[in-house]
C-alpha cells in the first residue's frame, strides 16, 4: 500500500469536504450548541466513509448517468436547505432573551441531532457529485492496494475535518454563543443556504 496514495487521497478529500456547506455549517452550529455534536461528526463522517467507497469501488458511474435520481436529491436539498436557512433567519432576529428561552425548551435531544445530520447529508447533491462522482472517478483509476490506500486517505480527510470543526466549535461555543457573534453566524449560515439552494435551483432550469 503506497503512502504517498493515501497522502493523495487525503489531499483532495479535504478540498471536496472543509469548503463550508450546508454540512460544515450544521456541524458548526451543533458544536457551538455543545449538543451531541460529536455524535453529528460521527454521523456525518460515517456517511461519507460510506459514499466514497460507493464511488471509488464502482458506484461513481451508476450515479452520474441516474439523472432522474440526481433530480430528485436536488429537489430534496432545495426544500431542505430553505427550511434550515428560514430557521437560523428566525434564530438571528430573535430577542436575546427569546433565543435563550427556545434554547432552553427546544434543545434537541440526540434523535433529533441524529435527523438533521442525516437529513443535511443526504439531502446534500454536492455530497453524491463530490464523493461519489468526483473522488470516485478518480479513486477508480488505482488498482488494488493502492485504491484502498486512496480510499482511506479520503476518509480520513473527512473523520479528521468534522471532528476538528466540532470539537473546535465546542471550545469556542462561549465566545460564538455570544448574541451578537451568534447573531452573525445565524445570518451568515441563513445567506449560505439560500445561495446553495439559488444555485441549485438555477442548474435545475439550466
């Protein structure tokens, strides 16, 4: 098993995963909350330890040619990335007052938790075009030990990525959970998921 693979893997795994998206923001959110996020890390790294061996041990091409199912996941993260923008909007304009008393009465138990990371992922299109289609696509021209090294080098990327950017945020959740840092944060996670859904939306009738 080449080393140098594997450095190779965990290269270009980490500039598909760290760009912030409506995965990255999630994780942040729930570190700053200091609810259940290494769990959210744990979910969202299994998940891409799963769609990266689809696509580089040969689910890559099946997805990129079910244009039917790509629609359909758009469509889905669309909905999805709208809904959680409408949400973090809501959260940013809040009293301070009324933020801590929804904290206190909504805070998400980790079924909950366990959801949105599922429903963040899954519902992400560039998820299946990053690591299904893209990393697969090149993951699948190595051959033997050294597909495998590939393989694990950008799964790698993504446990160490997620769990950095949650632990991190946990460390600093009492400066970021400060109103107006919070505040900036929600707007800025609010402005993310609404140009993503834009953007998807706007390939969709291209």
């Amino acid at each position: 098993m080449s080393f140098w693979v594997l450095l190779q893997g965990f290269g270009l795994g980490a500039t598909m995963i760290i760009p912030i998206g409506a995965q990255n923001a999630y994780v942040l959110n729930q570190g700053i909350k200091r609810q259940h996020h290494l769990t959210t890390a744990t979910i969202c790294s299994l998940l891409d330890t799963l769609f990266i061996s689809l696509g580089i041990f040969g689910g890559g091409a099946f997805l990129s040619q079910n244009e039917t199912l790509l629609t359909l996941v758009t469509l889905g993260g669309i909905a999805f990335l709208l809904f959680y923008g409408a949400l973090s909007l809501k959260s940013a304009f809040r009293s301070a007052q009324s933020r801590e008393d929804s904290q206190a009465v909504l805070a998400r138990g980790r079924r909950t938790v366990i959801l949105g990371a599922l429903a963040v992922t899954l519902l992400n299109p560039h998820l299946y075009l990053d690591t299904v289609v893209i990393l697969g696509s090149i993951g699948g021209q190595f051959e033997g030990d050294d597909r495998i090294a590939f393989a694990l080098g950008t799964i790698m990327a993504s446990f160490c990525w997620f769990y950095a950017l949650s632990m991190g945020a946990a460390k600093l959740g009492p400066t970021l959970s400060k109103p107006r840092v919070k505040q900036g944060i929600d707007i800025g996670v609010a402005l993310m998921m609404f140009t993503i859904a834009a953007m998807l939306a706007k390939g969709l009738m291209a």
